[in-house]
C-alpha cells in the first residue's frame, strides 16, 4: 500500500503583505489491488473512493 499527504494552502493578506499557509488536508491511499482512496481530515469518517477518467468521456466547459 502506498500512502499520501494532501496538502492546500490558503492566500491571505496581514498587515498589507500577503501570506500563504499550507496546511494537511487529508490522506490518499493506493492498496495492493489498485484502489485509490482519498481522506479529507474535515469528513474524517468518509473515504472517497478515486477513479480514473474515461477517455472517451466530453469536456464541458461551463465558464472561462
């Protein structure tokens, strides 16, 4: 099994400087089998379950 760290940072502005933060969000796992799972620390009792996109599936874009 491989495992990972999610991170994400947030922008904000102090004193007139910005600053960023980054913090851990959550964990992804990949099992032996192949199966990727996804962890967010603020749905600590919900796995998300990770699948690669189809191909063949379209591309909308709903705004630029």
């Amino acid at each position: 099994m491989q495992l990972f760290d999610v991170f994400t940072k947030k922008v904000y502005e102090k004193e007139g400087a910005k600053r960023v933060i980054s913090y851990k969000a959550g964990a992804m796992k990949i099992t032996d089998r192949g199966n990727i799972y996804l962890r967010l620390f603020h749905m600590p009792t919900t796995d998300f379950f990770i699948q690669e996109r189809e191909q063949n599936m379209p591309i909308v874009e709903i705004e630029k």
